[in-house]
C-alpha cells in the first residue's frame, strides 16, 4: 500500500545483510554480485542511502572504503566517480565511496530521476578494506510519486 502523504522509501531486496569479503590486494576492491531492483510503478527517485551495519573499524573508515555504482537497464551509469576506468585483480569498475555520498553524518544522497514501472537498476558494492569485512544494513530508495 502506497503512502497518502510523505516520502516513499523502499529497501533493495538483498541488501540487508549483503557482506562484501576482504579486498584480496591493496588497489584491488572485493566486488558484490549485483543487485537488480526493478522498480514496481512510475515514480521520481529522490535521495539514496546506502547503510553499513556498525564494523571493527570507525564508520568513517568503513564508508570510505566501501563504494558503490548504479548503472540502469540501458548501462548507463547513475553513480560512479565518472572515470570509468577497471582496476585491480578484480578488474572492478571505478565506484563512488559511500563517505563522498552520504557524508559523515549519513545524510542521503539527493538522486533526481524519474522512472517507469518495470525501469531496473543494478547496483554493485565493493571493498577496499584487505583486512575487514563490511556488512550492509540496507540500500535505501526514497520517492515521490511521478508527476
């Protein structure tokens, strides 16, 4: 059921929990399978937030180690750091460090975009961290209704 008023705010199905393993070298980040949403209605995304679960390392550590790009059902890029460019044994794409998104007081991140029902996006994580383990609390998407 659809909110009368207020923001709609939807969790990425899989992300809850979703752990990123060790980075297997320095300049190598451990990449996540993807996670697809594929949006239920016509509406007009406004903010993003990607939350980890409390680690062994400071939340500032964590956030700037762990980052995320967004491509759309076409493949073209919502959130990367705009180089483009593979790295590491991996061979990873560039993402954006949820720190440089979310700040240090994890404000979401404003995204306007509008979409149609069935639209999909694709997410992928990945870790920087060759010592720790990162846990997702959820990858967060807030709406307002299509206009």
């Amino acid at each position: 059921m659809r909110p009368l008023r207020g923001a709609l705010v939807y969790k990425v199905p899989g992300s809850d929990g979703l752990a990123l393993l060790v980075a297997p070298a320095a300049g190598s980040p451990s990449v996540s399978a993807p996670l697809v949403w594929r949006f239920p209605h016509p509406a007009f995304c406004d903010r993003l937030l990607v939350m980890l679960r409390p680690g062994p390392i400071a939340l500032e550590t964590q956030l700037a180690r762990v980052s995320i790009s967004i491509v759309d059902e076409t493949n073209q890029p919502l959130i990367s750091d705009s180089r483009g460019t593979l790295r590491g044994s991996q061979n990873a794409a560039v993402a954006a460090p949820l720190l440089l998104l979310a700040g240090f007081a994890l404000h979401p991140f404003p995204l306007q975009r509008p979409v149609a029902a069935h639209d999909r996006w694709i997410f992928t994580l990945q870790n920087e961290d060759p010592a720790n383990v990162a846990t997702l609390a959820g990858i967060f998407l807030q709406f307002k209704d299509a206009t």
